[in-house]
C-alpha cells in the first residue's frame, strides 16, 4: 500500500499531473485506487468495454493494437485506457503487464470531475491522443 503521502509524490511524477497543485494531487490521491500485478497479467482487453483509466506508478505494460500491428511499451509516468473513457467505445488495444506493476486506477466518473476541474489535463490528453495516432499511423505499412 501507498501511504497517503507516498501516493501524491507518485502521482506529482506523471507528466500528466505536472501542472496541477498539490491540492488536486490530494484530490486525485484520494479517488485513485492503486493495484499492483503481476508480470503477465492482462489489465485491458482490446473490444471489452470499459471504463478506468491507468497510470503506471513502477514497471511496464505492453500495448498491442487489435490488429497487432503496433506493440507500445509503456512505464512509469504513463497511462492508458484514456480512450474508451472518451468516447466510450471499447477498448482499441490489450494491454498487458511486461513486469510486475503498481499501478493506479480512476474510475470514469472522476476521471471527468478531474478534467473539469484541471482544464490543463485536457490539453495533455489531447496532445497524447495526438501523439498515439501518428505513432499508430507510422506503425502501418501498407
Ligand atoms: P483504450 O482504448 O481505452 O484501451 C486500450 C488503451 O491502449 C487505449 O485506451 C490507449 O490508452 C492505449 N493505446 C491504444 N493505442 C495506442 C498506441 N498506438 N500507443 C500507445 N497507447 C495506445
């Protein structure tokens, strides 16, 4: 387990969370559960539906396109699962753990009060959608 304090710090690591004040870290301490899993283990199905968002605290997680054509390491400081939160279509990739993981987990609803609530998390995600699609885009051969 994090403790409370350990959690922030974490979470003050994500590139994502840069810009936000230790106020909200605390806001989000306090709805993110943490997970921790072993290497191996599926986190998410590619065509499941669903419905948390994961950010990676320790270790690295292997994403994998449907079609399998773009297998994406990701580690500490990433996160996934963002997609089907917006658009709330099913997931577009699996994603599993290449090494044991800790990792932590927000629910689509609080995932939605923190962008209302941190306008600058909007515009990161924006910029990481952006960046997925090209890379998936090169990933391509046609
Ligand atoms: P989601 O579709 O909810 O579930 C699978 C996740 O894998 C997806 O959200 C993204 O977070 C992630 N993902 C999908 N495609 C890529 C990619 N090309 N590069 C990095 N991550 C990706």
């Amino acid at each position: 387990m994090f403790s409370r304090s350990n959690k922030v710090a974490l979470l003050q690591k994500v590139p994502l969370f840069n810009s936000l004040s230790q106020r909200q870290l605390g806001q989000i301490a306090q709805v993110a559960d943490e997970l921790e899993v072993t290497a191996g283990r599926r986190l998410v199905t590619a065509g499941e539906i669903g419905a948390e968002l994961f950010l990676i605290a320790e270790g690295h997680a292997i994403v994998t396109t449907r079609r399998g054509r773009a297998a994406v390491r990701l580690g500490p400081g990433d996160f996934f699962g963002e997609m089907s939160l917006i658009d709330r279509n099913p997931r577009s990739a699996t994603v599993e753990a290449q090494s044991d993981m800790r990792l932590f987990v927000v629910g689509s609803r609080d995932f939605w009060r923190l962008l209302d609530a941190a306008p600058p998390l909007v515009a990161k995600i924006m910029v990481s959608l952006s960046q997925r699609v090209r890379e998936a885009e090169a990933s391509v051969s046609v």
